[in-house]
C-alpha cells in the first residue's frame, strides 16, 4: 500500500495507454495523479470499502465507523469527476452521486465451467469454492453435514479454499477431515477446484447475513450453475431473486444448520429433481449470467470514455 504503490506510479508513467484502469482503493492517488496529467482513468469497485471497514474484526470496534466515515470522504474527493465501474448493482445505490459508472458483474467464463464434465461417485457430494471462514458458513454447513452422517447418509463435503483457523480448529471440522468424510485440501489453482468440484452433486453458498455478502451475488453461486449442479444458497433477496426465477436450488436460513441439513436432504431424496434444477440453472448462465454479457458492457463504457462522453 506504500512502495508498491510508488512502484505502480512509476511504471504507469512511462506508459503511453489509452485508458488507465485501476482495481484498489490505494492506487486511486496515482489515478488523480494521471488524471491531472491529462490521461483517462477508470476506477473499479469490486467492494464497498466503507461497508467493509465496518466489519473488519482485526480493527476495534470503536474505530471502525470513524475509519469508514474517513474512507468515505476520501472516495468522495477522488471519485466524483472518475468513471467508476462496480461489480454490483448495490454499490451504484450507494454511490449515486458518482454520475459516470457502469455496473459490470463478476460472472463466470462460460467456456471454463461448462467443459468440465460431471463425475460423480456413490453417495452425496456437497461441494464449496471459496474462503473456507465462518462467515462464509462452512461451520455451520459442516455442523449440518456432521448431523446427515450421523443419520447414517453417505453425505461428504469438498470444500476448497484457504482455511481460517476459527475453522482448521473447530473438532467436527477436524473430526471430518481424520475420518475423511471432509475432503479440505485448501488453496488450489481454480482450474484444480472446479475439477474437483465437478465429483459433487450440489454446489454450497450460505453466506452469513454481513452487509456486503447481503448485497452482492456470489459468484461462486453462478459458477455452480453453470457446471450444472443445483444450489443451496442463503436466502438473502438478491440471491432469491435468481434461484427462485429459474428454479435452480433451494435459500435457507444460513443461521439455520437444521435448514441446510434438510435442503441437502431433499437432494438426496430427490435426484431426479436435483438434476432438473441443475439443468434449469446452467440454461440460466448460459443465456443470462455469464463474463462474455458483461465484457460486452465493459467494451462499451471504454469507448464511450475514449470518445469523451463518460
């Protein structure tokens, strides 16, 4: 955040590019630097930092609303006169005043998800893309898990990503992944995740109910669907909006383990069902969410700053 964003400054100024399009909050310094020396400047929001501040548990609690009443203070000084592309809907309501912007969602590359085939094995696969932490609700998900074993229900969890402590410490996590059950290997290339995904029968996003998880698609969710699998997502609107349209999964509570427990259930006492869902869910990206639809809009919003109407 500090030499590497004099490093930055650097390099771009020995650039001759037609626009400069910048993707952390520190570098928007070295955009109002470029901006002064005439060169066109995108700034991309994949987050609402204020927002985030707000929830960041290795700041203290007092700090926290003044640090983001600062942050956003400074987003308003460097933003209003910057074309701003943001990832969600969400942020352009809470960023109204910035006038020039486009919405540009994070949505997956159709041709790396729907050429992997599907491999699944006996029994129930539940599988998880992502930071494995609490607030991403692999506890709970694994407590719901544990409770579907201990039923006697071949249920297993493929859940990749790296690992916060709060879980590597948790006995039922520790437990799973002795006894195998919990298949956790941590980070791997997205390539190697989606490939093991791609052994499992239902995709896992139940996300804790933290303001920007609320407001902001999973990306993971459309990846699932569009490798096929049917969901179980929280029911947050923004989600339900999406799973309930195209009837492609099932929102619960994810605050509920007994809810996930019973969705995963209905899956396994359903595969003709969990089948059709998938199947709905992939038509779905394929025609509506997909990167090539967005890069359409991002091609669009360059031009536009190009010939001076942005």
């Amino acid at each position: 955040m500090t030499v590497g964003v004099l490093r930055a400054a650097r390099i771009v100024l020995t650039m001759r590019a037609d626009i400069y399009h910048l993707h952390d909050p520190e570098l928007l310094p070295v955009g109002l630097l470029l901006r002064t020396l005439g060169y066109r400047v995108i700034y991309d929001m994949h987050e609402n930092v204020p927002e985030q501040i707000r929830t960041k548990k290795w700041l203290p609690l007092f700090l926290r609303g003044s640090i983001a009443y600062i942050v956003h203070l400074l987003e308003r000084l460097t933003l209003r006169k910057m074309p701003v592309v943001m990832a969600e809907y969400s942020y352009a309501d809470c960023y109204n005043w910035i006038k020039s912007r486009e919405v540009v969602l994070n949505l997956p590359k159709l041709k790396e998800l729907t050429s992997i085939r599907p491999k699944h094995k006996n029994g129930v696969m539940v599988g998880y893309v992502g930071v494995v932490s609490r607030d991403r609700g692999i506890l709970t998900a694994i407590k719901a898990i544990h409770s579907l074993r201990a039923m006697g229900l071949p249920v297993e969890f493929q859940c990749v990503g790296n690992i916060f402590p709060e879980v590597a410490n948790d006995p039922i996590y520790q437990q799973g992944f002795r006894t195998g059950w919990l298949r956790s290997p941590g980070w791997v290339s997205p390539k190697t995740a989606w490939s093991m995904i791609a052994s499992c029968q239902v995709g896992l996003a139940v996300l804790k109910p933290i303001a920007n998880y609320v407001s902001s698609y999973p990306t993971k969710m459309f990846e699932y669907m569009a490798m096929g699998l049917p969901v179980i997502v929280s029911n947050f609107p923004l989600y339900r909006d999406v799973v309930e349209l195209h009837k492609c999964g099932i929102c619960v509570d994810p605050e509920d383990t007994d809810a996930i427990a019973d969705a995963i259930l209905f899956f396994i006492n359903n595969p003709g069902c969990a089948l059709e869902m998938g199947n709905k869910g992939q038509k779905a990206v394929l025609q509506y969410y997909n990167w090539e639809t967005e890069l359409n809009k991002l091609n669009d919003f360059y031009h536009a700053i190009i010939a001076g109407k942005k």
